[in-house]
C-alpha cells in the first residue's frame, strides 16, 4: 500500500508575494532608521511621516488607474500646481474655502477629462498627450500668478492639512478613507474589473464589450480629480501657493505606484500596493533628513529607485509571458 500523499497547502498569489515582500522592505527600512537616528520613533517625526505618505498618495492614487490601464500621467504635478494656486486665490478673494474646494476640484477634473480625452478619442500617447499638458498649465499657472504668491488661509481649513481627529491626523484618516473607497472600486466594482482588463489586453476587453474609450477618459478624470484633492491637503499644509508648488511632484508620485508594484505594462496593481509605496518612499526621504544627507542627493535616489523598480517590473512581465 502506498502511503496517501500528505494535501498540499495552496500557493499564496504572486500579488499578495510581492505585496508583504514591500511590506518587509517598509519595516526593514524602519528598522534600520530606529537604529541609526534617535529622533526616529519620536512621535512628532512618525506623525511628519504618515501627513507626508498621505499627500503622497493621494497625488498617487489616481494615477494608479492610469497606470493599470498601460497609460502614464506626466501632468499630475502640474495639475497640482494649477490647483492649489486657483483655490487659493478664490479663498483669499472670497473668504470661502468651499468656493475653493470647489475650484481646486473643478480645475483637476477638467485637466483629467481632456487628457483621457486626448488619449481615447484623438488616440495621442499618453506620454505625450500627458507631457504636453505639464507644459500647458506650467504656462497657464506661471501667468495666472504672474510672480505672486497668496498665503494666510482660514484656520478651519489649514486644519485640512494639519489638523486632528480623535487625535489622528486628518490627513491620515483621508488617506485611509480614500484607500478603503478606491480599494472597493478597483477591486470590487465592474468599472475596476474593466479597467484592469483594458490594461491586460484592451482588444479582448473591446471584443468582451467593455466601454474601452469611457473607461479611459474615466481613469485620467480620476486621475486629475485626485491631483486637485492633494493640491487642497498640500496648500492647506504649507499655508500659501505660488506658481512653482507642483513642479517637483510628478517624480515622487510615479515612484510611489511603481514601488507599489504596478506594472507599466498595465493589468497590474492594487491602490493597497501603492499606499505602501509610498509609506516606503517617505520612509527613504525621511531617513535621508534625518541623517543629514544633502537635499541635492534626494532627487538622485528617488531616480534610482524608479530605475530599480521598472527593471523589476521588466522581469517580472517577462516572467509572467
């Protein structure tokens, strides 16, 4: 008699492998700064922390979609810059950060709907459509502000950027909210599923009958309206807006979702993914202010980083064909 064969427990899926795989990074890393700085594991620095991931990734969020779907948004920090000056210069003029809220909201998601637009009906490549639209609202936020800067905004919404909530940063909490809603749409909705199809393969997602064109203007909307939400967190934070606010922005996001592991190649990625990449990236930065290190050295590992994570994504598209 041959002796039965023991059950063989079910292989954990290769997203969840490679999420828990940044998950250790995160914590390797926190590791690693606790021992080498002091300051660390203080209470101020991880709440500066968390408030930075949370910008990170609202500006990353969107453009996570945008990603899925094979695409790229170059515009998302200029979208940003446009924003936040828009919004506060109608909160200085009228005294109402709503009629703010709704500029910044408003501006974001008119850039999104002409660069899907651009991208799905004029069939322009998003690198370009996307690039050429960063140079647009430089232009646009550069004469609109011609050389001003607007500042001292009302302490209710300042707190948008700096307040808390049963003593959590408010921020975070809509850093949290936002994951949990994006996270049910990606993943759970139809609209979501569509989307990682067209990435997948958007010729079998056209010969399945999904709305190839609505879905695209739809995710570079999601995109723009996501930019314009960080741009309220961002101004609200620094308390004023001035025509270059947004200029450095784009790298940092981009990072974020490629660190999170979704794939330039599209069909791949979760919001949950890019949250830690942003937690991860911010714990690099964090750590290279906390050690001293020249901000000039900043932008030069962030590049690294993006190179290291898109040869990943190179071998893991080639592991996957």
């Amino acid at each position: 008699m041959t002796a039965a064969a023991a059950p063989s427990r079910p292989a954990l899926p290769p997203e969840l492998i490679r999420l828990l795989m940044r998950v250790a990074a995160v914590l390797v890393i926190g590791l690693a700064l606790s021992v080498l700085s002091g300051a660390f594991l203080s209470v101020v620095n991880l709440v500066n922390v968390l408030r930075q991931a949370a910008l990170l990734f609202f500006m990353s969020s969107g453009l996570t979609l945008v990603v899925i779907t094979a695409g790229l948004d170059l515009s998302v920090g200029a979208t940003i810059g446009l924003a936040a000056c828009l919004a506060g210069t109608v909160i200085k003029s009228t005294g109402d950060p709503w009629l703010g809220v709704a500029a910044a909201l408003s501006v974001g998601a008119a850039v999104g709907l002409l660069n899907g637009m651009m991208v799905s009906l004029l069939r322009i490549p998003s690198f370009i459509a996307t690039y050429g639209m960063l140079w647009v609202l430089q232009g646009l936020t550069y004469t609109f502000m011609a050389g001003s800067t607007v500042y001292g905004f009302p302490r209710g919404f300042r707190q948008l950027g700096n307040g808390y909530l049963i003593g959590i940063p408010i921020p975070v909490l809509l850093m949290a909210a936002l994951l949990l809603v994006g996270t049910l749409f990606a993943q759970r909705s139809v609209w979501g599923q569509q989307i990682t199809m067209i990435g997948a393969n958007p010729m079998a997602a056209r010969l399945s009958g999904v709305p190839v064109k609505r879905r695209l203007i739809l995710v570079y909307t999601l995109s723009g309206l996501t930019a314009g939400f960080a741009a309220l967190v961002f101004l609200a934070r620094l308390d004023s807006a001035e025509a270059d606010i947004g200029g450095a922005l784009t790298l940092p996001a981009i990072a974020a979702v490629l660190i999170g592991g979704t794939s330039l190649f599209g069909g791949v990625g979760t919001l949950t993914g890019t949250f830690v990449g942003a937690l991860l990236l911010t714990l690099v930065l964090n750590g290279m202010n906390l050690l001293h290190v020249e901000g000039n050295w900043q932008p030069l590992v962030t590049g690294l980083i993006i190179i290291a994570a898109v040869w990943l994504d190179l071998r893991g598209h080639r592991i996957r064909s």
